[in-house]
C-alpha cells in the first residue's frame, strides 16, 4: 500500500468515525456532513492502492455518493431517489462480480443453494416489510422487493465468488455484501418500523465497513 493510499484509508475511517461519533451524541447534520465525504474519500483510497480500477466499480461509488446525498432527506421524493441511487450501485457491483464468475464458473449445486438462502431471507424482509412500507412510499411501494432483491443478488455473486476461489478479495466480498445486507436491513427498520437511539450509529457503521471490505475485495481481484 503506497503512502497515499495509507492516508487515503486513514481519512476515510477518521470520516467514519466523525459520523458515527456525531450520530451518538445526536448530531444528525454533523453526521450528515460526514457521511456525504464517506464515497469520495473511499474513492481516493481505491484510485490510490489499485490503478486497475473499473469503471462499474466507479460508477457504483458515484451512485452510493448519490445515494448517501438524497437520503440525508427522509421525505418521500428523496427517499426514492435515494433507493434508486443505490439499486444502481448494486448493479453495477453485481455486473463487476458477474465478470469474475464468467472467468471461473461456480459449481451449480453451490449456486443453487447460497441463491436458495439468500432470496428466502430477502423474501422474508420483504414481506415484513410490506404492510409498512405503504404509508411511507405509497404506491412506489413496490421498489422494496425489486431492491431486496438486488441485495440478495449481490450477497449471492460475492458469496459463490468467495467459496469459489476461497481468496483474500472473494473473504472480503462476502464481508461486505453480508455487511451491506445487514445495513439496508437496519435502515428499513429505522425508516419504515421504529426509529432507535443508535439506529443510525449502528446503520452507519455496517454501511461504512461494508462499502470498504467491498472495495477493497475489487481491488484485489
């Protein structure tokens, strides 16, 4: 890792840091002023340590960047647009991933079964979710389902790539799209069931360790 690149990852877990410390003392436009450096920063730690980078890996920073931008507002338009944000940035995650299962082909019985688990647990969240949901997105409601999905669909990809290939960036990739899993499901719970006192803190910090074992996994591909 060059010198940059330290600096690179140290100021992206001080920024962390910074917000889930403005997060705790319940300061939500600190925290928000944070979190809107999280992407950059990560973005300059993987330009920094990998100069192979990938454009949809890029292009899923920049939609998570966008994503983090629209969600610091929670009314409906915002929060839309702000799921739409991410929904691309898992699609450009899971095209990424697709590119290394293409080279070396999982076995199906092991596809079958991590997507059997997987689509039950987005399923389940899905239909908890659904009666609570409406007051919330109204007849945009149906995003939920259409986003669970992408998330199990990149849980799926990282964890068939990382039992494939049993490396370094596949044990990270799974890291973080089990991680990343973990946030969106505490960020439903905190928008659409109750919201906590660490709600957010615990939200946060899933999102920012997921974001980096993710990134960190790609640039080891």
């Amino acid at each position: 890792m060059t010198t940059t690149g330290i600096f690179a990852l140290l100021s992206y877990a001080v920024i962390l840091l910074g917000n889930l410390i403005c997060s705790a003392i319940q300061k939500p436009k600190l925290a928000g002023i944070f979190k809107v450096l999280l992407m950059p920063s990560l973005a300059l730690f993987y330009s920094c340590n990998f100069p192979h980078m990938a454009l949809a890996v890029l292009l899923a920073l920049g939609f998570s960047w966008l994503g983090d931008i629209l969600l610091l507002r929670s009314s409906f338009p915002f929060l839309l647009a702000g799921i739409g944000g991410f929904a691309m940035a898992h699609i450009f995650y899971i095209i990424h991933m697709m590119a290394g299962l293409l080279l070396a082909p999982p076995s199906m019985l092991l596809l079958i079964i991590v997507g059997l688990v997987y689509l039950l647990i987005s399923t389940a969240l899905s239909v908890y979710l659904k009666d609570k949901v409406r007051p919330v997105l109204q007849g945009a409601s149906g995003a939920i389902p259409v986003y669970a999905g992408l998330l199990a669909s990149l849980a799926i990809c990282a964890v068939v790539f990382g039992l494939s290939t049993k490396s370094a960036s596949g044990w990270l990739l799974i890291v973080g799209a089990n991680l990343f899993m973990l946030s969106d499901s505490l960020l439903s719970l905190e928008l659409f069931v109750r919201k906590t006192r660490y709600g957010d803190l615990m939200v946060m910090l899933t999102y920012g360790l997921a974001q980096l074992a993710i990134i960190w996994g790609f640039g080891l591909l």
